[in-house]
C-alpha cells in the first residue's frame, strides 16, 4: 500500500523517526568519462558512506551528448538524454559531485556536459546544495578543476556547502580494499561529510 508522502512525514515525526522526516534525496557524480576513473570512486567511496539520506549515483557516460555547438543546438535542439539528465538533477535536493581536471580545468567532457544542460535551462542547479570535490594522481588533488567549479556552478544556482580536494589519489586510496589509507585525509572527508548533512537538513 503506497502511503501519502505527508502521512509518512507525518508518523514519522510522531515516532521519533528523524532519519525519515528528514530524508534528502542526494545525487552522486563524477565529472569524469574513464570507466578506470578515480573521481568515481572517491565520490562511490563517499556515497556508500551516507546513510540518513536517498542516494543515488549515476555516471554521465549513460547521459550521451554530442559536442556542444549553436549550430547543433538549432538544427537538433535538446536530446531526450540531455532532458532526462536535467530532470533528475531537478529530483533530487543536494549533489555530491567529483571532478577530474585536464590541463588545469575540468575536462571537456564535463565542461560539455554543463554546456548542453545551461542551454537546456539557465538555472538547473537552482535550490540545489552541493558538495563539491576533485581528485587526482598529483599532490594539487585537482584543485584547479575545483576552483573553476566552486566559480561557475553558482552561476546556475547552486550552493557549494562544503568542498575538498583529495591529493595524491594513489597513494591515499586502496582501491583493492576500497579504502582511504591516509588517517588525517579520512577524517577530513568525514567532517566535510557532516557539515553537509547538516546544511541539507536546515
Ligand atoms: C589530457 C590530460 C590532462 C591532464 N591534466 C592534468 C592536470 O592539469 N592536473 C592534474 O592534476 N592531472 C591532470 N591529468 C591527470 C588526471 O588527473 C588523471 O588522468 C586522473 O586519473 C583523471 O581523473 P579520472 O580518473 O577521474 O578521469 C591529466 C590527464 C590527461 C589525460
């Protein structure tokens, strides 16, 4: 039997059930088209670790999109992928997104992504908070790629609540045991991880 949402909330709260009520909807991606990639497993790696909160990952490989162009834009408009990938972004309260960085800034894959759904529509991140990270092989953890999404994702109305860069991925990360292997980096991911958790719930 499907249960109005407001009932739910509703005997939720009476049961001193706060893991319900409050419930967000999180969406999970990596800016990143490498089926080897390490921003998808660093953001997999912090997605499995929420549990208060719906989660969903998806990878951008699934959401096909041609290299943007005007001329494209006009002779095709906006594809059916393209679509559904604006509509679950607009499903969902808060995202947690990795991203890589190619000669310091996002790759192009990424970078084509956002230019396909800003064309879509302007304020596709509006409402929306945002953890935001990066990582790479090298000790700047992509901070670049970073810095350029901590300045444009605003511009589409999202909220960065809580950023962190992770340096030197394969010496930090047991991909075997799925494990970040740096105590200090650990519990940095943690804290950032809970503050976000708060700012969604406010
Ligand atoms: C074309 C190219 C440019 C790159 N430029 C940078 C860079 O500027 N800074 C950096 O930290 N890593 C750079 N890298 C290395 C990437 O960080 C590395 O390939 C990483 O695995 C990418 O993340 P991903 O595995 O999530 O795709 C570059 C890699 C490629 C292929």
């Amino acid at each position: 039997m499907l249960l109005h949402n407001s009932y739910l909330i509703y005997f939720a709260y009476q049961l001193k059930m706060p893991f319900l009520y409050l419930m967000k909807k999180i969406l999970c991606f990596a800016g990143s088209n490498s089926r080897h990639s390490i921003n998808t497993i660093l953001v997999n790696y912090v997605a499995n670790k929420i549990i208060d909160h719906e989660v969903k990952i998806i990878s951008l490989l699934d959401y096909e999109l041609p290299m943007y162009s005007l001329d494209l834009e006009n002779e095709r408009s906006f594809s059916a992928d393209l679509q559904v990938l604006r509509n679950i972004i607009k499903d969902h309260d808060a995202l947690i997104i990795s991203v890589n960085e190619h000669n310091g800034s996002i790759s192009a894959f990424f970078k084509n992504h956002l230019d396909w759904l800003s064309r879509l529509d302007r304020n596709f991140l509006e409402g929306k908070k945002v953890l935001l990270m990066s990582t790479s092989p090298g000790a700047r953890g992509a901070k670049s790629a970073l810095e350029f999404c901590k300045l444009v994702l605003p511009r589409f109305g999202a909220e960065i609540v809580e950023s962190f860069s992770f340096p030197s991925f394969q010496d930090n990360f047991s991909i075997e045991e799925n494990k970040i292997t740096n105590d200090v980096l650990e519990m940095g991911l943690n804290d950032m991880l809970s503050t976000f958790e708060h700012h969604i719930n406010l």
